[in-house]
C-alpha cells in the first residue's frame, strides 16, 4: 500500500500543477463573462460621474504640462513681450531691421508696457521698455488660450474628461473584474507569473504615466507650439477638446506602453515567448512603436519620435532580459548535469 500510494503521489502532484478552474459550460461562461461587462460598466459610469462633477479640478490637473512647458528661442535676436496693463498681449521675435527701427536696448529679453497718457488734449498710446533680466523666463513660458469654439463644445470637453479621468479610476476595479473572470482558467504556474507580473505591471504603468505628465508632455506641447510657428500658423490659442483628448491619450498611451515588459516577460517564463522570437521581431516592433506614437499622439514627428524612443528602450531592455534568464538557465542545467556524468 505505501509502495501504492508512493506511486500515485506524482500523479497528484502533477494534477495540481495541472490545476484550473471549475468545468463549466459554454452558456455558463457567456453567462459570466455578461456579468464582468455589467460590472465593468456600472463602474466606469460611477467613476466618470465623479470625474463629471470635479471637471474643474480635473481640468486643473490635465492644464499642469500646458502651464509647466518652456518654449526656446534660438539665435540672438530680441524677444519683447508686449503687456497691456497685467495682460500678456503676446511674446514677438524681432527680426534685424525691427531692431533698428525700434532701438529697445541691448539686452535680449525686454518687456514693453502699452499705456495710455494724455498729449495735450489728446489721449494716445506710448510704450514704457522694461528690461528686468528675470524677462527670459516669462518670455519662455508658453501662453496658449484654450477655447470652446461652439455651445456645445463645454458639454463635449466635459464629456471627454469624465470619460478619460473615469477610465482611469475604473481601471483598477476593471482589471479585477476581468482578472477573475479569467484566472480560473489559468494553471497553477501561470497564475504564479502573472500575478507576479501584475505588480510590477500597475507601478510601471504608474511611472509610465508620472514620466510622461512631468517630463514628455511639457516638451510635446512646446515642441508642437513652436513646430506650428515654423510652419508660419499662430499657435497661441488650441481648442479645448482636441488638447483634452491629446494629452489624455498621450498619458495613458505611455502608461500602457510600459507594461510592454511586463507582458513580455511574464510570456517568455510562460514559454510562449523566448529571446531568439524577440530578437527577430525588434523590426516589427519598431514599426508598431511607431504606429502606436502615431495612433496616441498627434500626427506629426516630434511627438511620435518622443513616445517610440522609450517604447523601443523598453522593448530592447525585454531582449536583454529574456538572454540573461536564458543563460542563467543554460548553466543550471550544465552544472546540474555535471553530477549526473560523474
């Protein structure tokens, strides 16, 4: 009996690793997967009346980069802010000859003050130049007006920050949702690695987003101000809509594009992936990161370069990754197999 039972423990060693879910029918499945999206969407809806009714403050948040982004000016010629009152009218770059003409000093940042005097019985405009050193960073600051262009373009941008600041808040309970429909389904070493890979994958995603709201966007927002500019378009006032929609979207696009080594890494301990299948696909993933800047951001270069360089950073760290548990693993076998020789 014990020579029995010595026999059968493998056996239900290997079940248990084998181990899944309860068996259930394919009506029982849809049944629980409709129950997921009714939860999911319950939930997303109570997030986004939240959103709905703090707008102002969400509004606040997504303005942030718009207020914290510095735009260069290159060469040496004078860049005069011109103020009415406490008013900025606007921040000009005067060309060689403007120079000439108008004679504003040496320094390099000035500021001109319009105000009104009184020229006998007439009321004219003269100017007041003021050329305060700590001009060159008011001058820099980007000064971009945000509008609603239509009646309903208040309902639409409140709309759309209900919807991106919801997704964000329902995001958590979402995933667990869905990750309790689909776990159970999962072997006992899978769930091992992906719940091992759900940890680092919500603080990548964390930093995903920090990096960009702190560190890309105000660099995208200046880059796109002084791209337009070159082009020759005044770029000093944006619709409200399309800038909550692209820095929404930027936002959570590198979030999610930092779980890319989450997910590749969980696949390649699964088995499904491993570093030769990665290295031959670096070509096809510098086409997708590329497409996806494309998709997430605005369509034009800059930004699109700005979000493929870390996307493909962390790609190549992936490949890095997956040959170092690769030869790692190829020495425990070798030295596993030198006692079995001797």
């Amino acid at each position: 009996m014990a020579d029995e039972s010595a026999a059968e423990r493998p056996d239900v060693e290997q079940e248990e690793e084998e181990e899944g879910g309860p068996v259930k029918s394919f009506l029982e499945h849809l049944e629980d997967l409709r129950w997921v999206l009714i939860k999911s969407v319950v939930a997303l809806g109570v997030a986004m009346l939240v959103c709905l009714i703090a707008g102002n403050h969400v509004v606040d948040i997504l303005r942030r980069p718009l207020a914290k982004a510095r735009v260069s000016y290159p060469g040496t010629n004078q860049v005069v802010t011109v103020r009415f009152g406490t008013n900025v009218l606007g921040v000009y770059t005067l060309t060689a000859a403007q120079q000439e003409a108008f004679r504003l000093g040496t320094n390099r940042f000035l500021a001109v003050h319009l105000e009104p005097a009184m020229v006998g019985t007439n009321a004219v405009l003269t100017w007041r130049v003021e050329d305060d050193p700590r001009l060159a960073e008011t001058a820099e600051k980007m000064r971009v007006e945000l509008l609603n262009l239509s009646p309903a373009s208040g309902f639409f941008v409140a709309f759309q920050v209900a919807f991106y600041g919801g997704l964000v808040l329902a995001a958590p309970f979402i995933f667990y949702f869905v990750a309790a429909f689909v776990f159970p389904a999962l072997k006992m070493k899978e769930k091992y690695y992906v719940y091992r890979g759900l940890v680092f994958g919500v603080g990548l995603f964390l930093i995903g987003v920090a990096f960009c709201y702190f560190a890309l966007m105000p660099v995208a927002l200046a880059a796109s101000q002084v791209y337009s500019q070159w082009l020759g378009f005044s770029a000093y006032q944006w619709k409200a809509d399309e800038y909550i929609s692209f820095v929404s979207k930027f936002m959570l696009g590198m979030g999610i594009g930092f779980e890319m080594p989450v997910v590749i890494l969980t696949l390649v301990k699964i088995g499904v992936l491993n570093y030769h299948i990665l290295a031959k696909g670096r070509r096809y993933m510098i086409v997708i990161n590329l497409v996806l800047g494309a998709v997430l951001t605005t369509p034009e270069v800059i930004t699109q370069v700005i979000m493929f360089i870390p996307l493909q950073f962390l790609y190549e760290v992936s490949i890095w990754v997956a040959w170092w548990w690769e030869r790692q693993e190829k020495k425990r076998e070798a030295a596993a197999a030198v006692p079995a020789r001797t």
